[in-house]
C-alpha cells in the first residue's frame, strides 16, 4: 500500500473578527440641558452629533462648529433671533420652540434640514412669526415636518413651497380664511399629519370634511384618524357637489313675473329645472332649447301579428282561412 506524502495543505479559512471602533471615547451627545447657561460654551465638537441645550437662558446662537452635528435643541431660551448656523450644515432637527424669535430666517444654507419645531414664541401682543421667503425655499426639498403652533399666524400661503412636508402643526393660530387652507393643502402632497385646532376656521361649517376633500393621503387630523373609506366617500362626494355646480341654473322666476315668488330660492331653481326637464310650464309650453340633449325622434312602434293557432283552424274553417283554396271533385262520365 502506497502512502501519499507532499499533499498540499488545505486552504485556511479566515475567522471573522467582529468590527469594533476605533474611537471609543468618542463623545456623540452633549447634555447641557437644565443648566441655566447664559451663553453657549465653546466646546470641541467635530465628533457631536446631537447637542441638548435646552431650559436654559441662553440669549445668543454662537460657537457652533461641527461637520457632524444633525441634532440641536435650543428650545426653552431667551433667543431672538437665528444666526450663525453656518458651521453646523447637516443639521437634520432643530427645535428652537418657546424663545423670542419673530422672524425664521437665517437657516437658508440647511438644506438638509428635516424638522423644524419652532413653536409658542414669546412675542409682544399684536406681532406674529413671519417667513424669509429664501430661507423658506432653501428648505423646501427637504423639510418634512414643521411645527408653527401658538405664534399668531394669519396666513399660511408664505410656506406653499414647502411640498414634501409630512406633518405640520399649524394649531392656536389666527388662520379664519378656510378656502386659502385648501387651496394651500392641495400643493402638499405627501401631507400626512396635521393639526389646526384652535384656529377660527376649526369652528367653520364642514371644516373637517373641507380639509380632507383638499388633501391626498391624510391620515390625522387634529389627532382623529382618518380612514381610507372615509376619505373616498368625502372625496367622491365633493366631487358630485362640483359637477352640478358647473350646471348653468335656471330660475323661471326671474324670466316671467307672473310666477309666485314667496318660495326661496333653492326650490324655485329645483322646480325650474323640474319644469325645463319635461317642458311643461302652468302657462303653457316653454320655449327653451335643450342644447345639453340631443332632439328625441318619436317612432311608432312596431305592431306585431297575431299567430293563429291550429285550434282557431279548425274552428275558422277552411274557406274562411286566408289564402285558402278549394276545390270539388268532377263525377266520372
């Protein structure tokens, strides 16, 4: 029996090592929160991706420089205005609610910007938070959430082009102009969420159905669901109420002054377009063309034969039946 030597070795397989990192004492949160800071300290934070400055008394935005930073939160200040932003350009969420801000601006250089919570500011009595519009369009491509409650605002048409916003808290506002809000809403189209509670348009007849009918994929609406049957029973219902209000009306009031008119106006145009339909009227035949009908061709029905059954053969006889024909037999000779 020979023996086999000089075999090469079999291949080795590497072990998988996990992956660890290599900076380990890297710091990513900072929580100077609740600390009654006065200013901003100047800290190195090329690493920081989230800061918690908030429920303090800082007064001033400064010594921010950070190439990672994606999260900041500066609410619960006393800051009146937003500046020097521009060594922190991947800020993602930036919450700046509760301070003395009157104007968003200064954020036109965040275009990575993704929520915006800028709420309940602390302003004097008749002012209202106002928009950079080139701070508005900077943000536009990315900003998907925008909270603007409590602040006074009138109108919203400053944001119309915010269009891939996703939730938006607009509650505790001034807005009273209802046919503005769903002209805006209809530009939004990924909206999803949104409140506006505590408005003068909240308190508007069908204000629920109206903001529903305007949007595309709402799913809440002043923390109510909205379900997928109730948005297409609003929907095809406003969209019936828009075809017959593209119908010419007609009141036959208006034409003949004989008519009675101590009915309202509603019934007298459904009567009206009543009469108009079978073109009759108490005063005779209406001379009004139909151009939304094509004229109607009366033809005589067509009248069937009877069929004559072999009972009635028998009892109608022979020479009675039509086309019949007889004939007698000649005696031979």
């Amino acid at each position: 029996m020979k023996v086999l030597k000089n075999l090469p070795d079999k291949p080795k397989i590497p072990r998988l090592k996990p992956k660890v990192s290599r900076n380990l004492n890297v710091i990513t949160h900072i929580y100077f929160d609740h600390k009654n800071l006065k200013k901003i300290p100047n800290l190195d934070l090329s690493g920081v991706c989230v800061f918690y400055l908030h429920n303090n008394a800082i007064s001033k935005i400064e010594n921010l420089q950070s190439s990672k930073l994606s999260s900041l939160y500066l609410q619960c200040n006393e800051i009146a205005k937003i500046e020097n932003l521009e060594g922190v350009p991947q800020i993602k969420k930036l919450y700046l609610g509760n301070n003395e801000i009157s104007v968003v601006e200064g954020i036109a250089h965040l275009t990575y910007l993704e929520e915006l919570h800028i709420g309940k500011q602390r302003m004097s009595l008749g002012t209202s938070l106002c928009f950079d519009p080139r701070s508005v369009n900077s943000i536009a491509k990315s900003l998907q959430v925008l909270d603007i409650s409590d602040n006074g605002i009138e109108s919203l048409s400053s944001l119309a082009p915010l269009r891939h916003l996703r939730t938006v808290c607009a509650s505790n506002n001034k807005l009273d102009d209802l046919d503005e809000l769903c002209q805006l809403l209809k530009s939004w189209f990924y909206l999803r969420d949104a409140w506006f509670a505590g408005n003068p348009i909240s308190g508007r007849h069908r204000y629920r159905e109206d903001i529903i009918a305007s949007t595309y994929c709402l799913d809440n609406l002043d923390d109510k669901a909205i379900s997928a049957a109730t948005r297409n029973f609003i929907k095809r219902f406003e969209n019936e109420k828009l075809r017959k209000s593209s119908r010419p009306s007609v009141n036959l009031a208006d034409t003949h002054p004989e008519l009675p008119r101590n009915y309202p106006p509603p019934l007298q145009k459904a009567v009206s377009a009543s009469l108009i339909q079978k073109r009759m009227h108490i005063l005779g035949p209406l001379d009004i063309e139909m151009k939304s009908r094509p004229p109607q061709i009366h033809r005589p029905k067509p009248v069937l034969k009877k069929k004559i059954t072999k009972t009635e053969i028998n009892t109608i006889g022979i020479d009675h039946f039509p086309g019949s024909f007889s004939y007698k037999i000649r005696p031979s000779t």
